[in-house]
C-alpha cells in the first residue's frame, strides 16, 4: 500500500498557511504561486485517471479562494495515486488478453508522489 501520509501533510499544511496569508501577501505573489502549484497537481490527477485525455484546467477562484483550491487539488491527487497503487500492474485490453498500450499502464505512484511531494516542498519555501 502507498503511504500518501507525507503529502498529505504536505498539502494540508500550505493549504494553511495560504488561508491564513493576509491579502498583502496573497498579492504579492502568494496566491499566484498556490493557484499554479493548484493546477499542477490537478492535472497530474487527471491525467493519472484519465491517461490520454487533455487535463482541464482549475479555474481561478480569487485569491482568498486558493488554499482551499490547493486543498482539494492536494487530496484529489492523494485519491487518484491510491487507486493506482490498488490497481494491478499491468491491465489487458478487451478479451483478447493482449497487454495495454504503454501510456494506458499503472502510472508509477511513488514516482508521482515523489515528485508531488518536492512540488509541494518548493512552494511552501515561496509563500
């Protein structure tokens, strides 16, 4: 099983403190950061889930908005990483038993977390 703890912590502690940010600091740049580090997140759980259709994009809910934004962009991403993880290694197309096409196989989760996790990390260093 993925321990998605890490991340979790991660995303829920700068979601926080970007709640917290006064709107001096959120227009400072602040919430811009939080709002692209937002997006990021959310398309890499689209793709995950829906590998080989183009990600939507989070749309910009204001700045008192981003925390929260980032939150729920932080746990969609928890939840797509734990079902791949669940998912078996390599998946079979149709009845035919034959395996599936590269960029429709178990992404690696604890690659995507890593690199999740060091996402979240940078950003907390910005805000």
């Amino acid at each position: 099983m993925l321990d998605v703890t890490p991340l979790q912590t991660a995303v829920d502690a700068l979601a926080d403190r970007l709640r917290a940010l006064p709107q001096s600091k959120l227009s400072q740049g602040a919430a811009a950061e939080g709002l692209a580090l937002a997006r990021r997140l959310a398309a890499r759980a689209q793709l995950i889930e829906r590998p080989g259709a183009p990600p939507r994009e989070l749309p910009d809910a204001g700045m008192f908005a981003v925390g929260d934004q980032l939150a729920v962009a932080g746990h969609d991403l928890i939840e797509a990483l734990r079902a791949a993880a669940a998912r078996p290694p390599a998946e079979t197309t149709h009845s035919d038993a034959k395996v599936a096409p590269a960029e429709e196989r178990k992404v690696a989760p604890a690659e995507e977390l890593a690199e999740a996790l060091r996402l979240i990390r940078a950003a907390a260093e910005l805000c």
